[in-house]
C-alpha cells in the first residue's frame, strides 16, 4: 500500500512535466484518455474517467443567480464540456495490496562463496606471532597439560563472539518506511547482487525505485521477479499499476489480465482492470469489474461511488443513486456530493432539496468545491432574492436541513416553537455540542445562530470554549467570501477592533461595502468608540438590517 500511495505523488510529478494537472477540477478518481492513440483506440471515451465526464458547471451558469439549477449531470462521453483529471495509479485505501506471495526466511547461501580467510604476513621488524597451542579435547587432559595449567598465569577470558548481522533485508525496509529511498534503494541492490533469486528483496526494490521516481528501473525489477517466478501475483499488478502511470493501457491490461487468472478474488486486481477497461473504451467491462470487486469486498465505498459513476455515465440513474448512496453513508465526500446532486435533481431518485443540502453540507465539510458551489448558490438565492421563487425555495431547502438536524439529538426535548437546536444546547449548558450545531444552523442561513456565534467568538462561553475559537472565525471567513452579509459585518467588526486577529480597517471597510443600509466609517468608528468605552455606537442591526 505504502507504493501506491507514492505513486499518486509519483503521478502528480509526471503529470507537472507535461503541464497537466490531476485534480485540477475535485472530479473523479479514474483514468483519463490516454495522450497518443496507441494506447487507445479513437472511439474510446473522451472524458477522464467516469467523472471525467461530468461538467462541473457552465461559466454561463455560475455568474448567473436567476435559477436554482440543481448541479449538472453526468454528460455523455466526448461533450467537451468535462474536466480533465488525469489517471491515478493508486488503489483506494480500503483496498490495500497483499502481502508478498513469498515467504520470508533467512537469507540463502550466496551464490559466490566468500574467500577463505587468510593470516598476513608479518610486517617487516615486527616481533614473530606466538605460537599457537592447540587445546586438548574435553576428558582428554594428560598430566603434562595438567602441571602446565597448574603453572602457568591465568588466562584472560576470550572474547566473546562476535554477533551475527541482522537479516539485511531488515534495515532496508526500516529505511523504505521512513521514505529514505534512496539508501533502501543501495541496501536493496546490495542484498540482490548477493542473493539475486530472493524475490522480497526485488519487489521490495520496485518499490524503492518507484518511490525515487525511477518507474522504468522498477518495472524492470518486477519483471525480473515474473523471470524467476511468473506466479508472483503481486509483482504482475504492481507492473500494471506503473504502466497505468506510464498510459501505457493495453499493457497494464495484459498484466492485470494475467493477474485476474492468478487470483480471481483479489479486489486490488479488479479495480485496477475497471480503471484500465474504462480508458480504452470498454465502459461494459468496467462496469463488470467493479460490479465484482463490490461482491468481493462490499465494504469499499470507493468502488462503489466508481461503479455509480459508471452507471450514471449510460444513463442507469437509479441503480447509480443506490452506488452513491452506499458509499456517501460509508463517507466517500465525492459520493456524497453526487447523491445530493441526484436528490436535488431528482436523478433516479425522489427530489428532495432538503435532503440534497445534507449530503452537500456533509461533502462540503470533507472539502468537496462542487458541494461549496452548490450550497452557494442556494445562500446567493436567499439574500438577494428573498422573495422570488428560487429564493423561497432555496430558504425551505436549508430549513428541512436544519429541521433534520433536530433527529441528530433524539434525547432532546424541543419546546414549542422552537427554531434553534444550538440554542437549545445553549440553554442546557451542553457548550461543546451546541458550538459544532450553531456552525451548521448558521451554514444553513439561521441568522440567529449568527448572531449566537458572534457573541461566542467575542466573549467566549466559559468554561469550554474561550473567547476567538478557530472554529467561529473560520465559519464567519468562509460565509464572508461567499458574501453572505451577515457574516460580511460581522467579519469587519472582528478584523476592525483586532478581535483575536491583527486590527485590519482597510480590510473591514472593504468588507462593509456594498452592504444595504451601511455607513462603513461612521459604523467603524462607532465599534471604535465601544470598544474604548465612549458611547455606545449606533444600533448595528438596524443599520444592517440583520443582528450581526
């Protein structure tokens, strides 16, 4: 596993030579179209992958608040419209590689025996060595030996013997655990040179080599052990693993295909050929393979957010929906964002917009862009146009959000009326939840959770949470730069007065403007004047329109 995931490095460096980049838009993991039509045939899907087909969203659309347009869907492969990640090497972590399919044992006699040990001359004018008495046999003693050892001085105590070096292989792969490549790479070599048929050693070397960037020496490695035992299941996917690297498919194929027929249950062997089919065109047998490694291993969310991105490509979107969903409820954030993608849609599931702001806050928080851009377009709905269509929508969406948050906490008793769960959690004095859920509410566009976590960050809510909490400040950063206005003002008035970041005015007053109803000096001078204890500056809310 730990060469896999050097190789997403590995690939991000290849990638920088040729002036692409892999993840340039947060779309899926897959491989893309290969570069030369060697290595996939013309009529190949032209996206980057299952998602790389998907488009992020027009231009047209992103500068445009006039509609509540649910994210895009999947295009049909060679759209022009998709991103262009590149392929990743790797295998997802829940898929990590088997062991070697050999046995670790002490090190085999090398083939060249070492020399015999011989006794130098002495140097010229050193005294002659002494005489070497050989020692009777145990029981054998006979009475001259017997007087002499009477006789003769005590002995010094030999030394003891000298300790056997650790198992080589050892200290290499201490060093290729720690990263250190190039000194595992020569311990690796050494041990080869010496024992040229122990195949731990040589894959342990691709792996070394690989780590250095060198993929040309660690295939040839890999190769080597298939030379002296075709059956090393590993070193067939690890050679198929560098080629897709390489964009070399249909030799990656080959590998992987030999790999399948060796071992027809390993998941890792699967996913690989599911990667690899897709770039050279083969979406069915894409599809087959990742199909089967969710019946090997069920647990793999990535294979199943894979396989939904497959179907949703040709158009299966209900059986998409499901493969989302199983792997947004084990975590996966780009599952996630595509299951609220199709709830917002209605894409082979029931349109539920409420729901579709849940998985979004969920792949928001795991850093998915898309669910950030799809949150805020819904934010830019409710404060511009408050009483439009879209806007009335967008503003029920977040309140059945904030309305699930409320099953989150079943032993709680909500009063009558009662909006606010933060709040609530307030009241009981339950500070550290209620801090994470007044963030949430305040996401979901609940000014009074604002205006809750405004005061929290100033004055702190003893004895958990200290005055500037991180978490407060990052809230009210984000929802600025997405221009709620709410957190703009209250954003100018942190940075304005110093509060637990440098005094900043020229900061907050750009914050200020534009903002209806604002008189950005005149406000900051009047948070000045409070803070210095003068009078007490003018009614903010009022000017504002909303309680900061």
């Amino acid at each position: 596993m730990k060469l896999l995931l050097r190789l997403v490095l590995l690939w991000f460096l290849a990638l920088e030579a040729d002036g692409s980049a892999p993840f340039a838009q947060p779309v899926i993991e897959g491989p893309s179209q290969p570069a030369s039509t060697e290595s996939a045939p013309p009529s190949g899907p032209q996206g980057s992958g299952p998602e790389g087909n998907q488009a992020s969203e027009p231009q047209s659309n992103r500068d445009s608040d006039s509609s509540l347009a649910a994210p895009p869907d999947l295009t049909s492969p060679g759209s022009g419209t998709a991103a262009q990640p590149q392929p990743r090497p790797d295998l997802p972590p829940e898929l990590t590689l088997p062991t070697p399919q050999v046995e670790e044992s002490p090190l085999p006699s090398p083939h060249v025996p070492a020399p015999a040990a011989t006794v130098p001359p002495p140097a010229e004018g050193a005294p002659p060595p002494e005489p070497v008495v050989q020692e009777p046999a145990p029981g054998q003693e006979t009475a001259e030996t017997a007087e002499t050892a009477e006789t003769a001085p005590p002995t010094q105590p030999a030394p003891e013997a000298a300790t056997l070096p650790a198992n080589p292989l050892d200290e290499a792969k201490a060093l290729l655990h720690r990263g250190e490549y190039l000194d595992a790479a020569t311990k690796f070599r050494e041990t080869v040179r010496d024992y040229p048929d122990l195949i731990d050693a040589r894959l342990e070397l691709g792996e070394a080599l690989a780590g250095l960037g060198d993929m040309d020496g660690a295939l040839e490695e890999y190769r080597r052990v298939i030379q002296r035992d075709p059956q090393v299941t590993l070193a067939h996917l690890k050679i198929a693993m560098l080629l897709m690297a390489k964009r070399h498919w249909k030799e990656a194929q080959a590998a992987l295909n030999t790999a399948v027929a060796q071992q027809p249950s390993w998941p890792q062997v699967h996913y690989a050929l599911g990667l690899v089919r897709y770039s050279l065109g083969d979406t069915a047998g894409a599809i087959e393979a990742f199909r089967r490694v969710v019946e090997l291993k069920p647990d793999s969310a990535d294979a199943h957010y894979q396989l939904g991105l497959l179907l949703k490509l040709t158009k299966r979107t209900r059986d998409a929906a499901v493969e989302f969903a199983t792997a947004a409820a084990a975590g996966h954030p780009r599952a996630q964002y595509f299951i609220g993608a199709a709830y917002a849609s209605g894409s082979g599931i029931e349109k539920q917009m409420g729901t579709a702001v849940q998985w979004w806050m969920a792949a928001e928080d795991q850093g998915v862009q898309e669910a950030h851009d799809a949150l805020a377009r819904l934010r830019r709905a409710i404060y511009k146009w408050p009483d439009s269509p879209e806007g009335i929508k967008a503003a029920q969406a977040f309140a059945a959000y904030r309305e699930a948050l409320w099953k989150e906490f079943p032993s709680i008793s909500r009063n009558d009326n009662e909006d606010s769960l933060g709040g609530h959690l307030l009241a009981l004095n339950h500070i550290g939840e209620a801090i994470p859920v007044l963030i949430r509410e305040a996401s979901a566009m609940d000014t009074l959770a604002g205006s809750q976590l405004a005061l929290i960050y100033e004055k702190g809510a003893d004895p958990i949470v200290p005055p500037f909490d991180p978490r407060i400040l990052r809230y009210f950063e984000s929802a600025a730069a997405d221009g709620v206005p709410q957190a703009k003002l209250t954003l100018a008035r942190i940075r304005a007065l110093g509060l637990g970041v440098p005094a900043d005015r020229q900061s907050a007053l750009g914050l200020l403007k534009g903002l209806h109803g604002i008189k950005a000096d005149q406000l900051l001078n009047d948070w000045a004047a409070a803070a210095n204890g003068a009078t007490p500056p003018a009614d903010q809310a009022k000017q504002a329109g909303t309680a900061p």
